[in-house]
C-alpha cells in the first residue's frame, strides 16, 4: 500500500472520485466473484483524468460474515494516466 500512497503522491493525485451504480441484477449468492462497472475522475500532474472501467469482486467468508471486497488493480490508474502523458 505504501508503493501506492508513493505513486499517487508523485503523481500529485487529488480530488480523486470513484462512482459506480448499485447492479441492478441481484449477485447468485453462491457466487464467488461478480464484475461491476466504475469511473474515475482525478486531477494530476498531468491534468485531468477520467475513465471507467470494470473491476472484480471476490467474496471472502470469515468467521460466519460475507463480505465483497475489490480485487483493485492500480493499472487501471496508471494505464489512463500514460495514455493521457501520450495525448499530450
């Protein structure tokens, strides 16, 4: 998480918003993962990004409690962020 917090930093990463709508389709519950769509907007060194995506969710059982969690993958950031470096 601190190579994270680093990246984010150096990137001068600020007013960073993630949206995503509730699915409108209910998750099987003997499921084990489902994908939900989500945009980003920040501001940057680089100026503005925006973009959307899909990321994964991954049930984890614990100690009789279900919870999703998301399988976050900081490319999806860092992939928008050199396209934008590659526009410009």
């Amino acid at each position: 998480m601190n190579v994270i917090k680093k990246i984010y930093g150096d990137l001068e990463v600020k007013d960073l918003k993630i949206d995503f709508e509730k699915p409108k389709d209910k998750i099987d519950p003997d499921a084990k993962t489902a994908t939900i769509p989500f945009k980003v907007t920040m501001n940057t060194l680089a100026g503005p990004v925006e973009f959307e995506q899909k990321a994964k969710l991954v049930k984890v059982e614990k100690e009789d409690k279900v919870t999703w969690q998301v399988n976050w993958n900081t490319g999806f950031i860092l992939l928008e962020w050199n396209r934008k470096i590659e526009s410009d």
